[in-house]
C-alpha cells in the first residue's frame, strides 16, 4: 500500500494525479477556475504549500475534461510557470549595454515582454495544430482534420498565422526554415515575396545593359555593310519581256500560270537592267536546241534599309544601364531597410530567440501591409497596443480552429534563478502584469497564482495603482486558506486512493487511530498545520512516530492518541517557526 502523506511536490504527486476526478477541491476553488467561454481572471495569494500548484494541475484537469467533451469548442491552456528563459534574455539584452545589476534589469522589465512571452508559447501550440503534430499540451485535444479547417479560413487570417509564425514560434529542436516551408504550404498564401519581381527585373536589365555595350563596343570600329533589302512582289506585277542577248521589249501582261505548272525552259526570273537599284541579271547559256526565248523578270520595289547605327546601340544600352542602376538601388533600398526592421524588432522582442538574418529570410515572404501594420508597431513606440492586435488576431485564428479562448495560468513566480523568492523581485516581475486592460481581454483569461508575500507589497501600492490594476474585477483571493475540516476530507479521499480495491468497506481518517481520537479532534489537529502540505507531513509523521514506538510482533494497528498529541505540538511549532521565517521547511 502506498503511503498517501508522502509527497510534498504537487507535480511530483502520483497520488493526486489518481484523484483528479474524486479528490475534494479547495471552497473557492470554484470562484478561481470561473467559466471557460468566455474565459475569466483570477488572482490569487498563498503561502508556500498552500496547494496553488494543485490548483493549476486540477484547472488543466478540467479544462481537458472540457475539452474532451466538446472537441470543436477547446480552450488553449498556457502554462507560464517557467520565467527563467524570458529572464534569461532579458538580462541578455541589458548586460550587453550598460546595466548589470539584476535589480535595475527586473525593474526595467515591461509587459511587453510577458506579452512575447506568453504569445510565444500560444503561437508555437497553434503552428502545432497547424502542421498536424501530436500535441503535448496537458490539456489539449487532438483536432478533427485542421487542414480543412485552414483551407477555409480567410486569407486575411491565414496571412497573420504566417506573421504571428515568423515572430513568436519557438520550437525546440527543429529546424526553423524547415517547419516554416511546412507551415507555409499548409497554409496556401501563394506567393507573397516582396523583392522577386524587383531582383529579377534588375537582373534582366543587367543582362540587356550589357549585350548592348558588348555590341557596341565591338562594331564601333567595323566597316558598315549594307542590309539585307527585304523586297514585295505583288500578286499580278507588271512583267518586262527581254531577250538572251539583253534587248528590251514592250511591256507585257503575262497569263496567269498555275502553280502546279513547273517551267520546262531554262529562265532566270530577275528584274530589268534599267531599273534603279536592281541587281544584274546574270546571263544564263542557252541550250542549243532551244530557240531564244524571251526571259520574263519581275519588278521588284525595294525597301529603304534600316540604319541601327552604333551610336543608337549605345544610346539603348546606356538607357538599360540606367534602368539597371535604378532597380538595383531600389532593391539595395529595400533590403537595407528590411535588415534595419529585423534589428530592431530584435531589440525590441528580447524575450524571442531570432536572429536579424533569421528575420530578414521570413520577413521577405510577408505582404509589406502586413510588416507596416504590425511588425513596424512592435518595434516603434506603440509596441503594447501592437501586441493587443496581435493577441486578438491569435483568438479570431484559434476561433477558427475550434477554440473558444485562452486560459494563461501564471505560477512559481519566486522560483527563477534571477529571483530566489525574494518580494522585491518578485514584485518587479509580477507588477506589470496587473493591469487592467491585459488582464481583461476578449477570449483572455488569467489565473494568477502567487506567493503571500507579494499580498503584503500590494496592500502597501497607492491608490493611483489600484485605479491602473482595477484588482476589484479580478476575482482576487487573499490569502488562500484551510480550514481543518477540509483538509480532514481531502487527506481522506487520499486515504481513499491508496486503499486496496478488493478492501469493501471505505476507510476514514479516523480508521487509523484509536476510538478515543474523535473526527472533530483530527480536524482542530489538521486546522493548525493550516496547508496541505504541513497536514501531509504532519499525519506522515505521526505514522512514523507510531511505527517507532511499536514493536513489529505487536498487532497495534491504531495510532494512540498520545502519539497524536506529541507529533501536533512540534508540527505546529514548526509551522509557526515557518510563518515567521525562523525556519526553512
């Protein structure tokens, strides 16, 4: 039988992943999940081991559940419990400048970074659904065919999922190039580069420019040769009657021939010797056996050759030159000015591992109405409102896809390396994040989990920050508490779960000590170790204790209430000493 009081880490609780559906939750626990369409915030304060963990593994339990029930109407879950890579890039950014103190960085920390960070790992589960793997979300349910599902959606919306890939997804482990070029056949943008028609039309001109110089270059100094002269015969010309030895007859109107007649006399057909601009006629011998017979030439009207001098293949290639010239510096212009967009959205998304040149090779498949209208923003002086946008082009895509919104729970926030559970960090990082128009936006919900110490920095704020957080409408619960009678239910739906299942009859908590230990004694017991994590330590230590003192030959399966008595006074002692910070666990 395992022992139900053993396990300290909520992640780390097998016992309380098996009692997920049976387990008692916490009073309020209803008031902190809320209603998932529309999604809804809450904010909450605990003490170290108050079970705020618990709460986000029973909030991923039924938003599954949910999900599994309703398939074509999900809700995302983000888990924003490891800070530590955006405050890793974070202090990245700003040891490279001037400032190394950690506090100044914590304190320069802006929404805008959570912002990122949060889209990052919504963006990264969307381009999942996407490209049709297998999600690893704890809470998701695999899709019924999204391929048709994108095939249908506008192609404004498949547009900004490509924008919203290019900036925030963050897979781990493969290529980015390459789950780009997958994505984006998924998506059937069409072609969408900017610079290829401008860099193939320079290279054309390029290529003309210089075919012309070449030939310019290598005609100049050659001697001129005439055309060749293109001439028309009309279809019923005037024909001249001439003789072998050249004398000249009237003209003549000649029949018409047929064309399948082929001449059985050896004529030349050539036009008269008289005529200006016509060629010789050559003089053909004629057969001994054949009288002279007239030879009948046709008159031909020739046409003024055309002069393409070399000075005019110099004026058109200087003309392609200057074309070329022209479009290269507008493509040089457009690609400085894409490399400084890259550099500074860089700057300006630290928490996003991409690179300039990363940027600048997906940037250019993108329409520049849709850079002009985001990217610029989030690199200018209106990033916040531009990742609002953003945040609202992702919910108007997941509706699409079959989600009615997201839900971010926010927990171990004093966990980071940066921070080490100390307030003052701790508020630096949480503070930006109350705020009343994040914390409320349409298809957005926040379940933020946070330590009791930061309940005590927040009583001290001024009014003026109150009026910015407007933590009235943010279903606040302060400080999360338990009372002995619940933690007497839960430790015994623990109790429950470890029970052998042949065994007919259900054990109580009370099953475990003697008759003189009434239920009521058990719960004041349970009410002074305050959390469940001191009530698992303290009936895991009074089995220990009781194990001690009896003899193994001894058939004494009940705890004694002395033994009961004993492990209370110093696990409420230490509970004490843990309150006032006089001990560490």
């Amino acid at each position: 039988m395992q022992n139900p009081f053993d396990a300290e880490e909520a992640r780390h609780d097998s016992v309380l992943a098996q009692s997920m559906d049976s387990s008692p939750t916490h009073p309020q626990f209803g008031k902190i999940f809320g209603q998932l369409n529309p999604p809804s915030t809450s904010v909450v304060f605990g003490e170290k081991g108050s079970g705020k963990t618990a709460i986000r593994l029973m909030i991923a339990h039924r938003i599954k559940s949910e999900n599994q029930q309703h398939p074509d109407q999900q809700t995302m879950l983000v888990v924003y419990d490891d800070l530590n890579p955006m405050l890793d890039a974070v202090c990245h950014q700003h040891r490279r400048g001037k400032s190394a103190d950690v506090d100044v960085i914590l304190q320069d920390l802006r929404l805008e970074d959570h912002q990122d960070a949060i889209l990052s790992i919504a963006v990264t589960k969307l381009v999942d659904i996407a490209c049709e793997k297998a999600p690893a979300d704890e809470a998701m349910v695999t899709l019924n065919r999204p391929d048709q599902r994108i095939r249908k959606m506008p192609r404004r919306l498949r547009v900004a999922t490509a924008l919203l890939a290019v900036l925030y997804d963050q897979q781990q482990g493969e290529d980015v190039a390459g789950r780009w070029i997958k994505l984006r056949r998924k998506l059937r943008c069409g072609g969408i580069r900017r610079y290829s028609l401008l860099r193939i039309a320079a290279w054309a001109t390029t290529i003309l420019a210089a075919g012309l110089l070449m030939t310019y270059f290598l005609t100049r100094h050659a001697p001129a040769e005439p055309l060749a002269v293109v001439t028309a015969v009309s279809r019923q010309p005037a024909l001249l009657a001439q003789t072998s030895n050249g004398d000249e007859k009237d003209h003549i109107d000649p029949a018409p021939i047929p064309e399948e007649t082929e001449p059985t006399s050896p004529a030349a057909v050539a036009p008269p010797k008289n005529m200006p601009g016509a060629d010789p006629v050559i003089p053909i011998k004629a057969d001994e056996n054949i009288v002279s017979q007239p030879v009948i030439t046709v008159p031909q009207e020739p046409i003024a050759p055309v002069d393409i001098s070399p000075t005019m293949v110099l004026t058109l290639g200087g003309t392609m030159l200057a074309a070329t010239v022209v479009l290269w510096l507008l493509w040089l212009q457009g690609q400085f000015t894409l490399w400084r967009l890259c550099r500074k959205t860089c700057r300006a998304m630290p928490t996003i591992k991409r690179t300039p040149g990363q940027l600048r090779q997906l940037f250019a498949e993108l329409p520049r109405q849709e850079l002009v209208r985001h990217v610029l923003s989030i690199a200018g002086m209106e990033g916040r409102n531009s990742r609002y946008q953003l945040t609202h082009l992702l919910i108007q895509i997941l509706g699409e896809l079959g989600f009615t919104g997201i839900i971010v729970v926010v927990d171990h926030v004093d966990e980071p390396t940066l921070v080490t559970g100390m307030p003052q960090r701790m508020r630096s990082l949480i503070w930006p994040m109350l705020d009343n128009k994040f914390l409320q936006q349409d298809g957005l919900g926040f379940k933020m989990l946070l330590p009791i110490e930061l309940s005590h920095i927040l009583h001290r704020e001024s009014p003026q920050f109150f009026q910015e957080a407007r933590l009235d409408k943010q279903r606040v619960i302060d400080p999360l508490t338990w009372s002995g009678a619940t933690l007497y239910d839960l430790c015994t739906s623990r109790l429950r779960v470890c029970m052998d299942p042949q065994r007919e009859r259900t054990l109580s908590l009370t099953d475990l000590f003697e008759t003189d230990v009434t239920r009521q004694i058990l719960a004041d017991a349970l009410d002074q170790m305050r959390q469940p994590r001191d009530a698992f330590k303290f009936l895991y230590q009074v089995i220990q204790e009781h194990c001690r003192m009896i003899p193994q030959d001894q058939a004494c399966h009940k705890i004694a209430r002395p033994t009961l008595e004993m492990v209370r006074r110093s696990q409420s002692q230490r509970v004490d000493d843990l309150f006032r910070g006089l001990t560490p666990a």
